[in-house]
C-alpha cells in the first residue's frame, strides 16, 4: 500500500490486490473516501507506464 498527500489537500491510496491486481481510492478534503476503482490515466503518455 502506498499513499500519496495531494496539494490540494486530498489524499490518493493504492495498493494491489491478492490476485495482483491494481486498486485506487482518494479521500477528498472534507474526509469521504471514494470507492476502491481500478486506476486509470488522464492521457496516454508513451514515457511512464500508468
């Protein structure tokens, strides 16, 4: 698991499952967590690996 504090004061954690797949949630700034989603990228980029 690894979480990553945002400027704007969410929150994102990911962590992968038992079957190796990838999960993403954020908390927002009043403290809700969204649900666990799998992660996906604004727009492809050919340099990293999303």
């Amino acid at each position: 698991m690894t979480s990553e504090p945002l400027p704007n004061g969410t929150e994102q954690v990911f962590v992968i499952g038992t079957d190796g797949t990838p999960w993403h949630r954020t908390r927002s700034t009043g403290g809700t967590w969204s649900p666990w989603s799998l992660p996906t990228c604004p727009e492809p980029d050919y340099n990293a690996s999303c």
